[in-house]
C-alpha cells in the first residue's frame, strides 16, 4: 500500500478480523443484521428510548 499525502501528515489505521457470515444493513451510524432492526433502532432513537444493552468493550 502507497499512500501519497503531499504536504500534509495522514494517520491510518488499518482493522482486519474474520467474516462474520451473518446478514449486515447498515444506515448512517447503524450496524445490524437487518432493515427492520434499522428501522426499530431508528423509532426508538425518535422516542427516546434507544439504550445500548450490550456489555462494554474491554
């Protein structure tokens, strides 16, 4: 890989993993395996109740 800034410095960061063979839809900052799981998170956000239940990345 070449990359060719000019003047400027340019910072990169490059992420590899294995695929993870499952269905993704993706709008603006949203990642899930379906439209309707879009389109729920999108509803929730407009009522004020989208929470993340997950546990945080360690």
């Amino acid at each position: 890989m070449k990359i060719v800034t000019g003047d400027e410095p340019v910072r990169v960061l490059l992420i590899s993993a294995k695929p993870l063979k499952e269905p993704i839809a993706r709008y603006g900052p949203f990642v899930m395996n379906t439209q309707d799981e879009i389109k729920q998170a999108l509803a929730d956000l407009k009522k004020g109740t989208f929470i993340w239940q997950g546990q945080a990345a360690s």
